[in-house]
C-alpha cells in the first residue's frame, strides 16, 4: 500500500482589516500530520475537507496544479489565506 501524502499549510496572503488573533503571518507553514495544532481553530475547520480531498487523490476543480488549494480564514476581520499542498508520501 502507498504511503499517505505529506499535507502542508501555508498562511500565504491577507485580506482582512486587522492581524490575526492567534498571531499567524504570511509565510508561516504547518505540516498538516504533526504541527496541524499549532493552526488556528477556525482555520483548520474550514481546511480540514479540503486536506482530505488532496490527501486521498482528488483535487479542486479549476486549479491549475492537482497538489495545490487556496481556502481562507473565516474570520471577515483577518481573511487569511491560505495554501495547502500535497506531497508524495
């Protein structure tokens, strides 16, 4: 059996008015299997379908790279965005 893709996220742009509550910034980046508690509650909900999409061979419609997606954080006050991609396992 192959093994399970690596999962990472990556806090890659900002939209909102003001910095985020739980301190993330552009550029910061969790490994999906062993940091995915440093990652803000809110955040992690809304990637978590997408993770396993990616993980167990699917991908978003309209990307351009199968390995990659872009969600953002639900908070209309932060708006950060985010990137998850998949590496082989």
């Amino acid at each position: 059996m192959p093994e399970r893709p690596r999962i990472t996220i990556t806090l890659v742009d900002r939209k909102g008015p003001r910095g985020c509550h739980r301190g993330h910034r552009v550029g910061d980046s969790f490994d999906f299997d062993t940091e995915r508690g440093k990652l803000c509650p809110m955040a992690m909900h809304v990637a978590f379908p997408y993770v396993d999409i990616l993980r167990y061979g699917g991908s978003m419609p309209g990307t351009d790279d199968p390995n990659v997606c872009l969600f953002c954080c639900p908070d209309a006050d932060v708006i950060n965005v985010f990137r998850i991609e998949r590496h082989a396992g």
